[in-house]
C-alpha cells in the first residue's frame, strides 16, 4: 500500500459531539498510522485547542487549523497561512452586529477572544480545554489581524445569519456554517481544501491518495476535493452528495470502518 493521507475532521468525526475522543476512535487512527499512513487533524479549530489531541494520539503529521488558514506543526511557525486583515474583521463584526449571539476572534496561533461572556458559550474553557479570553474591549474597535471570525448564536438564527452575510459580502470572504450554532468567516478562498491541498503537496502525496473524513458543511470542499472523499452517515445531504464513501455516523463509531476500507482499496488495486 502507498503512504495515503488521511485527513480527519474534529468535532463530530474524530470526536463525539461532546469533545470527546472514543476509544473506537483512537485504536483506528493507531491502525492507520501503523499500515503507514499520514495521518493529519484538518479542523475549524485554532491551533490552541487543537495541539491536545494531535498531542495525545501521538501525531507527526503537521495540522491544519482554522477551516484552512493555518498549516504547521503546534508550537512552531506555520509552514502556511493566511489571515482576514483589519479592515476585514471590522467590517465582519459590523455586519454581525447587534444580532444576539458571541463573535470570536484569533489574533494569532495562541490566543482566542470573546467578546462578551454569554450562555451559549458558558464552560467553554473546560469543555475545550483552553483559557479563552473575554476582552470585549479589543472588539471595539479590532485592532490587527484575525485568522477568522466565528460567531455563536442560536442554531435556529445561525442559518439566516449566513445568508445574510452571503448576500452583503457577496465574495468578499468565505461564510460557512461549522456547526449548528456557529459560523465562520474566513478570507476569500480559504476552506479546508487551502491547507490540506498544501499539505499533501507539502508530503507528496498525490491527491487520488488523499482520504479525507467529515460530517458538516465546511468538509464539503475537502472532501470533494480528496480523492477519496469520505462522510459520516450522520452528515447533511449536501456533504453526502460529493462524497465517495459513507461511513457510521458518530454514535456508530463511524471511523472505525475506515482502515479496513482503506486496506481493501489498496488490496483491489493490487
């Protein structure tokens, strides 16, 4: 078998909904490393709650952090970046505006601000194991860069907010919905396919040997992308559609089944 590169989402693919690493889960990201796979945390997550698992399950595949924007290994400079100026995260938050819910911002690889403490977020820094900043005073106004802006909210408002700033931005940026009561902004052309094309590149791996997992529409471009674009089966219809593969869904310890899936493909090929 070739050193395929497994690209595996966070939240709701590695991990259960609740941030949790299942056993399942664990036992096949070792099997893959051990048929000699790379194996890669690609995630809307920064870098700063990221580096725990990529730490735990023991990873030397450089990661890819902010739905794209940042490839590197944890705790040294990125290897590839690219960040929403000043101008931009002013102009987001302007937009966002008014609209009830939390913005967050990323100054750099260390740091995530609040601007406000609110329910929707309350136990945050246990939950994800990092010392998250309230400092509603850097939002107004923002001061320097922001790899992006996500904004937490009731999940039966985030859906309009997104069409809403679609609509006022046009291209301008990249608005994507991560997760039911979050939305994120990116710069224009950032999505997870940014940094995973470059990490694959980065590795030479060649893209038909990329297999890439997720669950929710900021996956639909990686894994339209990868050659072997696989979906959770618990995921919405539009990441179904691209996808070549469908896996369990979480609660079936989906990603169980992909280093045998993988082994079969390469056996056929064979």
């Amino acid at each position: 078998m070739p050193a395929p590169l497994v690209a595996l989402d966070l939240d709701g693919t590695l991990l259960t909904e609740a941030s949790v690493l299942t056993p399942g889960h664990e036992r096949a990201v070792g099997e893959l490393r051990r048929a000699g796979c790379h194996v890669a945390i690609v995630t809307g997550r920064p870098v700063l709650i990221t580096q725990g698992i990529y730490r735990r399950l023991g990873l030397t595949t450089p990661v890819v952090c902010f739905n794209g924007g940042w490839v590197g290994f944890p705790g040294q400079p990125a290897m590839a970046s690219l960040r929403l100026n000043e101008i931009d995260v002013r102009d987001i938050l302007e937009a966002l505006h008014g609209r009830g819910g939390v913005a967050c911002g990323y100054p750099d690889e260390r740091s995530w601000w609040m601007d406000r403490l609110a329910m929707e977020t309350a136990g945050w820094p246990q939950r994800y194991g990092a010392a998250i900043e309230i400092r509603p005073e850097d939002f107004a106004p923002w001061k320097g860069p922001s790899f992006k802006v996500m904004y937490v909210a009731d999940p039966s408002l985030t859906p309009g907010i997104v069409r809403d700033l679609r609509a006022h931005f046009g291209s301008r940026f990249h608005v994507v919905l991560s997760q039911p009561d979050r939305l994120e902004v990116l710069p224009k052309g950032i999505s997870k396919v940014w940094g995973l094309s470059k990490l694959a590149a980065m590795l030479g791996v060649p893209r038909e040997d990329v297999w890439s997992v997720g669950d929710a529409e900021n996956d639909i471009e990686m894994v339209a992308w990868a050659g072997h674009g696989c979906a959770m089966g618990h995921c919405p219809e539009r990441l179904r559609a691209v996808a070549r593969h469908i896996l369990p869904g979480i609660h079936a310890r989906g990603l169980c089944a992909l280093p045998l899936l993988m082994q079969r493909h390469y056996a056929g090929c064979g």
